[in-house]
C-alpha cells in the first residue's frame, strides 16, 4: 500500500513541477487552462462498494491537477473483454476534455480496475483479490491506491507507465503491488465507403448481334441395330428364297455404319423333275456390311451399303429311288457379294423404316446331282436380284451432344447524342 501512495505522490509531483521559493506577481495574462478530465464508470445499482470505491479514488488525487467524473453504466454479468471496454468507452471519449477512462468491477471474490486512455490501443487493469481476513475495507483502499495512480498517468497521458514495472506480463497481475496486466485491442475494421454522390451516368443498351456462324457436327458415335426380311431368287427351281437378318453395329459419324450379321433361310423341300428324289435345303448366312446415308429432308433419306458374306447350304436327302442309296446330310460353301439401295424414313428420333432394292453376285457356287451320271438337281444362280425391308434403331452411346452450336456476339453500342 504505502509503495502505491509513493508511485502516485511521484506522478502526482511530476505534473505540478517544483514549488516557487517565492510568489510570484500577479500575472495579467488569461487564466490556465481547465484542468484533465478522467472519468470512472461504476456499475449501475451497485453494491455501496462501488460508491465507497469512487470515494476513495477522489480523495487520494484531492488537491492534484485533476478533475474526477463519475458516470454509470449497466453492470456485467461477467468479466468483460478488452473489446467491449473499448467500444463502451467511444460515448465517454466524445467529450473532447476527457483523457482517460476508469472501469471499476467490483465482485465479492475480486475488485478489478481497467484504464483506457483516448486513442489507446491497449486496456491496463489490475485485479486486487479479496482476503477472507483482511476483508473489503483492505481490498477498497488498495483499489483506491491503485486507481489514483491509474487517474493521474491518464490525465498526464503517461498511461504506458502502468506497465513498467518488472513482473507485470500481458494477460496476467504483476508481482508488484503497482504492476497492471496488459490486454492488445484488435485493430478497428476500416469503415466502408461512403457512396458516391456523384451522378451516374447509365450506360448504353446491349445490342445482340447475330453473327453467321458454320455449324459443326459433334455427334458421339451410336450402337446401331438392323432387324430385316430378305428375299432374292436363288435357283431356276427356287424362284423365291426368303431370309430372316438381324445386324448390329456402330455409325463412326451420323451418315455412315458398320454391321456384322446373320441371316436365316426356312428349311425348303425340293422334288427332282421326275418326282423320285426329294432334298430338304436350309440356308445359313453370316455377312459383314456397310454404307452411306444421305438425307433427302423432311425425314426421308437414300441409303447406299454394301455387304460380303459366306453362305452355307445344308442338304438332307428324304427321298431316292428304291435302288439308290442316299447320301448323309452335308453342308456346301459359297461366297457372295452384294450390294443394296435402300429409302428411309425417320418414325422416331431413334427408329427409321427402310425399304428398297438388292443385288448380290454369288462368287463360289455349288450344284447339287442325284448321281455322278444324272443332270444337275441344283444349279444355284450366279446373281441375284431380291428386295429388302426392316427397321433401323439408334441407341445413343453416352450422353448426347448437340450436333451444331451457333455462335452468337453481344457487344455494346453508344447512343448517337444530339
């Protein structure tokens, strides 16, 4: 206690100057300046511990330089944080007289006292314990001590002096009786900008330009899917030969395709011309085609496509001559070559309906005899002119891309002035 009285009888000293050995004249010059405002904020409705504080503070800096405000403030449910002391404390410091700032907290485990000085990017405070021994009154004397020291570096606006005392860290109570714990302000965020009061001026209105554009083809390729009838003259005695096909592909591009197939004969019965023999033949295709699409418009589109394929003819005998014996089943080759012309219409965006016109010249050819002496039983025909039909399936591989994106430009104009 009695080091506090000496720290604040120092300062308090240190800002009158020293005595005059003798008075001086009386001066004509305009009276002094009005003494340094601190103000001490206690809690509103506080315990008589606040006024007796407040008391106690005025009566140690009585007859010094200074002059003591007491204003009220609503009390803290808890301790506060540096951060809110200062923004508590802009109304005080509006008052241009003011130097500094005292907050007293007073707890029944605690009395704390915090500084601020004006334009201050610190808070000083000091927390003095209560003693269940020594009691309040001890505790309230120390404060007050404590605080005049405090009032009187804010009025001289000295108030760094608080923290130089050995033992006093940020964030913590000093071992020495004087010494003030030391809490940074986080920096203020800059203000935001006023708005111009400047006239604005509206710019001119966009003007869509179409500019002309290519249109480019992007279309991922397709799985494609063929299901068809095919009929064709096969021999002088089989005038007619149906065939069921099924092939499937891809279209590298929108226009063209690629397909591997196979195609299916129904077994025939065959009768020689005097009715003693009698063959069962079936027809087995496999082929590879492809081709070009060119669209017509309106749906409609002419389709070229080739095709190469290796055919088998299987014979089963039914019938020979009560002196003949028949031969076992068997299986003839033959190559052929072909090519179709086909008209399209579109059904859906997937699905198209094809008909038209078949050419196929057979490569490798075999005949069939009764016997080593007996004439041809069947003499396949070296081309073929048929007709086929079916539908076309497109099936989408991924997700779909747009074929074609114009560009289009958007670009400012300036309005013509008068």
């Amino acid at each position: 206690m009695l080091s506090s009285v000496a720290l604040a009888a120092h300062l308090a000293l240190t800002a009158l100057g020293p005595a005059p050995l003798a008075e001086a004249p009386a001066s004509t010059e305009p009276e002094a300046a009005a003494a340094p405002v601190v103000v001490v904020m206690v809690a509103e409705g506080g315990a008589q511990a606040d006024a007796r504080a407040f008391a106690m503070i005025e009566a140690h800096v009585l007859g010094l330089e200074l002059e003591l405000l007491r204003r009220t403030h609503p009390a803290w449910e808890q301790a506060p944080e540096a951060e809110a002391i200062a923004a508590a404390s802009v109304a005080v410091f509006e008052d241009p007289e003011v130097r500094g700032v005292l907050w007293l907290d007073i707890q029944p485990g605690a009395l704390t006292l915090y500084a601020l000085a004006r334009d201050g990017e610190r808070v000083y405070g000091r927390s003095i314990p209560v003693d269940a021994d020594a009691g309040l009154a001890v505790a309230l004397e120390t404060l007050a001590n404590v605080g005049a020291v405090a009032a009187v570096a804010l009025a001289q606006e000295r108030v760094e002096a608080l923290a130089m005392t050995e033992g006093a860290g940020e964030g913590q109570v000093g071992e020495a009786p004087e010494g003030f714990f030391v809490v940074d302000l986080q920096p203020p965020s800059p203000p935001e900008p006023e708005p111009c009061a400047c006239p604005v001026v509206p710019e001119p209105p966009a003007e869509l330009t179409l500019v002309e554009a290519r249109l480019v083809p992007v279309d991922e390729p397709r799985a494609h899917l063929r299901l068809g009838y095919r009929g064709e003259r096969f021999a002088s005695n089989v005038p007619w030969s149906s065939l069921a096909e099924v092939a499937a592909g891809w279209r590298p591009t929108p226009t063209t395709h690629l397909d591997m197939g196979l195609a299916v004969a129904p077994s025939v019965q065959l009768w020689s011309r005097h009715g003693d023999v009698s063959v069962e033949l079936t027809r087995l295709q496999g082929f590879v085609a492809g081709g070009a699409r060119f669209p017509l418009g309106r749906g409609w589109s002419l389709e070229l496509a080739g095709r190469f394929g290796v055919e088998g003819l299987r014979r089963v005998t039914l019938v020979v001559p009560p002196d003949t014996e028949p031969a076992g089943p068997g299986w003839r080759p033959m190559v052929v070559l072909g090519a179709d012309l086909r008209a399209g219409v579109e059904l859906s965006p997937s699905a198209r309906l094809v008909v038209g016109p078949t050419l196929t010249a057979v490569l490798l050819r075999s005949e069939l005899v009764v016997d080593a002496n007996g004439g041809a039983f069947l003499t396949p025909s070296a081309v073929r002119v048929g007709a086929t039909a079916g539908f076309d399936f497109e099936m989408p591989q991924g997700r779909a891309r747009p074929r074609s994106r114009p560009r289009t430009r958007v670009r400012s104009r300036p309005s013509k002035k008068d």
